[in-house]
C-alpha cells in the first residue's frame, strides 16, 4: 500500500486544507505538513526501485476498477521500476522546495496550496500507472490546478499564461488518447493478443514479439497507421517536454508563474513529457521509434541550438532560465534517438538532473524578484559583494546548467553526447558535432548572467539588498545536495534506473 499513499497523501492533504477553519498560518502549516509526508514517502518508493531487475516492477498493485466486459477492464494498475521510482523520487525532492517558498503566497492560501496539493497527486499518478487509461486521467488531473496556479497567481499577463498552457496541453491530450483508443480497439480484435488491452504492461510486452508490431493484426493498413499513431503521441508528449515548434507556451507560463509553480513546472512537468515517451511511445511502437531516430535527433538538435540563441537574446532573468530550459531538455531528444547505453543513459539523467537544476535557477530568480521587483538583467550588478550567499549558490547553479565538470549538469550531456556520436541513424555523428554549438551559446548567455548579476560595480538600486534568508536557503538546499553529490558522484543515480535501460535497449535496439 505504500506507493498507493504516496501517490494520495497529497490527496487527503488537500482536503484537510479545504476543511481547514483556521487562518493563514495554519492552512500554510497543514499543507506544508502533507508536502513533507508525501516527499518521505516518496523517498521510501524510490529506496525500493535499487536492485530490480531488468522490465521488474515493485510495489505492483492490480485491481479491477471499471469492469464493463472481458474486453473493457479498466484497472487501478500501479507499480514503478527504476525510471518511475526515480522521477516520483524528484517529485517530492521538489515539492518540498516548492512548498517552502509557497509560504510567501498570502493570496487566497487555502486555493493555492488546495491546487498545489492535487497538481501533485496527478504527477504521483502519472509516473506510477500501469494502466494507459489511469494514466490518462492521472495526465488530465495536472491540467487544472497548474491552470488556476497561473492564472489566478501568476503575473500581470497570467490568464494568457494560463489559456495558453491549457490550449497547447488539451491538444497534446487529444491526440493522447485518440492513440490509447487505437491501440486498444486494435488489440481486443487480434487474436494473438492476450493481455489486458489497456495494460502498460502486457502491450509492451506483445510488442517484443507482436509480428508486424502492436497493430500487425491491420496488415496494411496497421503498416500505414502506425507510424501517425506513433507521431500522434510523439506530439502529445513533445507538448509537454516541450519540444520545438511547440515549446511557445513554455516561456509565457514561465514568466507569468508564481516562482514556486515555475520550480514544479521546470522540474517535474517537462519530465512528463520525456517519462511518456519512455513509458508508452517508443515501447510500443518500437520499428517506428527505430526509423524515426534521425528526425528525433533532428528535433533534439534544434531544441538545444534554437533555445540557447534565443535564450542569449534575453533580458528577462526568468525567461532566459526558461529557454534554457528548452535548449537542456533538447539533450533529452538527443540521447533518445542514439538508441545506445551511453545515450540512453545521459538522457534519463539529464532528465533527473535538469530538474534539480532548473528548480535551484527558478529559485535563484524568485530570491533577486522579492528584493526588486524585477527580473532585468541590465538592472542589477555586483550582487555577489553585497549578497556572498545567494552569489555563491547563484554561481554554482548557473555553471552547473551550463555543465561544468564536477556538478551534476556535466554527467547527462557527456553521455548524451558519447551516445549519440555513436548512433545508428545516419547523420548521427553531424548532429552530434552540431549540437556542440549549444554548448558553447550556453556559456554565453550563463557567463554574461552572471556578468550582469553579480559581477562588477554594486548597482546603487541594490544597496539596500539583504543577503538570502533562512527560509530561502532552506528552499534551495534539497537542490543543492543532489547537484554537488551527483556531480562528483552519479553512480547511484545511474544504478537505479540501469535496468530500465537495459530492458528498452533491448527491445528497440536489439
């Protein structure tokens, strides 16, 4: 029962919230309360992923739901290996940075922390579901509060923030589920089939063996519809990485975001867009995956050189970390396509690794917006003589994402880069060297922030600045571990999602 509280904790959390009659205070208290129990648990699920085997799952739990016929189960169907511990893991890691600085909201407190309660439990949700159509009520119940998250505390553009966010998600939804209904409609008429037609689980399983893959049974036909199928859910997930050309709603929804939503928005739901990939995309379709590896690639580099141009081109502090953002997730792309160990395994940790880094820049951003009440980079200067802390932290983060040797960033764009140069598709190796380019913009606009920011004369503006206070060091800390000791030391992080990678290389590159 434990991943089942993990996944709920937050759940009746929200509910103590809104029957709460007390003030502020205490609404703050019991949320905050609730986002450490979830995080605990979180840590007690991922400590059972070490050791798995190769496609093993633990804490399985499998019971009928909605059962209509012997062709339509619907079942509450949860587990999690390596790669799913691990992001559930992230989860709570960054919930609880994102809770602390929630203390600051003091607008309508019991709605914020109500929706920030249940935008976690429908991430929980997603990342444990075994069964497709959990996992697309799990997917839907993120869009709701992270709606209302901007667009009642955002900034003074949020409700465009919001609409737009809503739009671009609801699209990707769609094409989400017209795929889930193909796969199954497909699979309760092949009779070779004998699994659960909504099963994560048994159709990845099928498709290792399917002839003609999970849609063989069409023959032509399911030749034809496979590879729009596959790109129909490719985009679904592509919404949310968010991969160019729709990656617009990104920087917008970062702006406008109240800081500890833009640390949940960066951290974790990117992730889901790459963790559906891993999880439903390429498994199921996995020739389609295997032909389609150079346009991938192509994609991931256009994320990571498109990205970085644009964010050189920033001035706003946030929406330069935000198209940073799509530039590192571009690494992702990259890794996914090479089909290699290597590449495979600098992607998983780049995912891991971003969120923990982009949650302490979010942050980072959140501690200069308190104190001036803007984000320009033309505006500020020397900040490191007058704030020694929060430059120091500053200055770790920023040549972290930029993948300095030594921090965490370094690991995931290595072997994203040794994987992919190695790649099976042709043109493998010219994207490779081409997304270099990346690299070096990266330093660019990471090496001019800091220029700008904390370097130089002390801006007469900020002479009154105070240096980070307790409660924001406390909210960036659970970041800053995890950024030092996987930079010096990833081997755990890799070991516990190994066999994940072993198990998807086998069956899309085998």
């Amino acid at each position: 029962m434990l991943l089942t509280f993990t996944i709920f904790a937050p759940l009746v959390g929200m509910i103590a919230v809104l029957l709460s009659k007390g003030d502020a205070k205490q609404i703050r208290g019991i949320g905050m309360t609730f986002t450490l129990i979830t995080a605990v648990l979180c840590t007690l699920v991922a400590a059972q992923c070490f050791g798995l085997g190769q496609d093993e799952y633990t804490l399985v739990k499998d019971y009928s739901w909605i059962h209509v016929s012997s062709d339509l189960d619907i079942r509450y169907h949860i587990g999690v290996d390596g790669l799913s511990g691990m992001l559930i893991f992230l989860t709570g890691l960054l919930a609880v940075c994102a809770g602390i600085a929630s203390l600051r909201i003091d607008q309508n407190v019991k709605g914020y922390w109500a929706m920030f309660l249940l935008l976690h439990v429908g991430v929980l949700g997603t990342f444990a579901s075994l069964d497709m159509f959990l996992f697309y009520v799990f997917w839907e119940i993120m869009l709701l509060p992270m709606y209302f998250l901007i667009g009642i505390w955002g900034g003074p553009r949020r409700m465009y923030a919001a609409i737009k966010f809503f739009l671009y998600t609801l699209a990707g939804s769609i094409l989400l589920l017209a795929g889930i209904l193909v796969v199954y409609f497909t699979l309760t008429s092949d009779g070779n089939f004998t699994g659960n037609a909504l099963s994560i689980v048994d159709i990845t399983n099928y498709a290792k063996t399917a002839p003609g893959g999970i849609l063989g049974s069409l023959g032509a036909m399911g030749a034809t519809l496979a590879p729009w199928i596959f790109a129909g859910m490719f985009i679904a997930f592509a919404v949310k990485v968010p991969v160019f050309p729709f990656h617009t709603w990104l920087p917008d929804a970062h702006v406008e975001a109240p800081t500890p939503i833009s640390v949940i928005l960066a951290g974790i739901l990117l992730k889901l867009g790459a963790y559906g990939m891993l999880r439903i995309n390429f498994p199921f379709f996995p020739g389609v995956f295997e032909n389609a590896a150079f346009w991938i690639g192509l994609l991931g580099l256009i994320n990571i050189v498109y990205g970085a141009f644009v964010a050189m081109a920033q001035t706003d502090f946030k929406k330069m970390i935000a198209y940073s953002s799509v530039s590192h997730m571009g690494f992702v792309l990259l890794g996914f396509a090479a089909m290699t160990s290597e590449g495979m395994t600098g992607a998983i940790m780049q995912i891991f690794n971003h969120g923990t880094i982009s949650g302490l820049l979010f942050l980072m951003v959140g501690v200069v917006y308190e104190r001036a009440h803007h984000r320009d980079l033309n505006r500020f200067g020397g900040l490191m003589w007058k704030m020694p802390v929060f430059g120091t932290i500053a200055s770790m983060a920023m040549f972290a994402s930029l993948g300095l040797p030594s921090l965490s960033g370094f690991w995931g764009e290595m072997f994203t880069f040794l994987g992919s140069y190695k790649g099976g598709y042709d043109g493998a190796k010219v994207i490779t060297l081409l997304a270099l380019i990346g690299l070096v913009l990266t330093a660019v606009y990471y090496l001019r922030a800091i220029q700008k920011v904390l370097l130089g004369k002390l801006n007469p503006a900020c002479e009154n600045f105070a240096d980070i206070s307790k409660t924001e060091l406390w909210s960036m800390l659970p970041l800053i571990v995890p950024t030092i000791v996987f930079g010096v030391w990833p081997g755990p992080l890799i070991d516990i999602f190994a066999p994940f990678v072993n198990g998807i290389l086998a069956q899309i590159a085998p």
